[in-house]
C-alpha cells in the first residue's frame, strides 16, 4: 500500500517533462504573434491620426513586440534566443540611426520656421533597416520547425520510476 501512495504520489508530482511539441502549434503561434504585432503597427496609422502623424504610443508599442512575437514558436520549443530576434533588434537600431539624420529645411506651412527633414543618406539607412528588419522575421518564421524538430529529438524525459521496493525518478532523453 505505501508503495503504490509513493508511486501515485511521484506520479502526481513528476508527471512527464517532455511532450511531443507540433509545429503546427509553433507555426500557429509565430504567425499570430507576428500578426498581432503587425497589426498594432498598421492600426497605428489608422486610428485617430493627427494632422497626418501615426499614433505614436501604438506605433511603438507594435514595433517593440515585434522584436519577440515572431519568436513564439521557437518560445514554445524552447529556444528563447533566436538570430531573427537579433537581426531585429539590431535593424531597429540602424532605423533609429536612419532617423536621427535629419537637416533642417524651410517648412512648407511656413517658410519662416524651419522643419526637420530626413536626408538622403537617412532615408537609404531607414530603407536598409527595414529589409533587415523583414528579413529578421521571415528568418524566425522559416526555422520555427526546425526549432520544434529539434526540441523533439534532444529533450530529456523526466518520468516516475516504481519497482517492487522503492520509487523514484527515471531520467531519458536522446543526445
């Protein structure tokens, strides 16, 4: 009796570490999280625009998600560092960059004030950054089941272990 209260009891508390991860679910939860994402970027240009301007505080928020979002399905077989995650987070500083050279211009408006206007060299920048930044994540999004095939085949199992006189932990795994 006291060995099958032991052996329900490691069952209980050891139940299986490994489980069959799908790809199906990776692809699934990369292509939502990029969605959502670029949806919030695209809803930026579309809800209350003023004079012309994108929701700034949406905006951002789109692009900041999408550093990480196209990564969740190589979250969810375990790999929380991915070369698409960096390609994106260096292309959003090379945009940052493309940004910050600017030269001041007569504004259209009024000709006596003068406006900040991306130069040629920024603009080149800016369109560089965003060939990586796609580029970033259509990565992510190309290797997400090579992601989940190896999770598959390397993860270590953690199983209860009952005999005759004892229980325990069994670990496996192939290497």
């Amino acid at each position: 009796m006291r060995a099958l209260v032991i052996v329900a009891g490691l069952a209980l508390v050891a139940s299986p570490a490994h489980a069959e991860k799908k790809k199906k679910t990776a692809i699934a939860l990369t292509a939502a999280g990029t969605g959502f994402s670029g949806g919030l970027v695209l809803a930026s240009f579309l809800v209350h625009p003023q004079a012309g301007e994108a929701n700034k505080p949406l905006l951002y928020t789109g692009l900041g998600t999408s550093v990480v979002t196209p990564s969740l399905g190589h979250f969810y077989a375990g790999r929380y560092l991915t070369i698409g995650m960096g390609i994106r987070a260096a292309a959003l500083g090379l945009a940052a960059y493309g940004i910050s050279q600017n030269q001041d211009q007569p504004c259209d408006i009024d000709p006596t004030e003068n406006c900040p206007t991306l130069t040629g060299r920024g603009f080149t920048v800016l369109a560089l950054a965003t060939i990586a930044y796609i580029g970033g994540v259509a990565y992510d999004v190309r290797t997400t089941p090579d992601s989940v095939e190896h999770y598959n085949r390397y993860h270590v199992q953690l199983m209860p272990l009952a005999t005759h006189n004892s229980g325990g932990l069994a670990i496996g795994g192939r290497f």
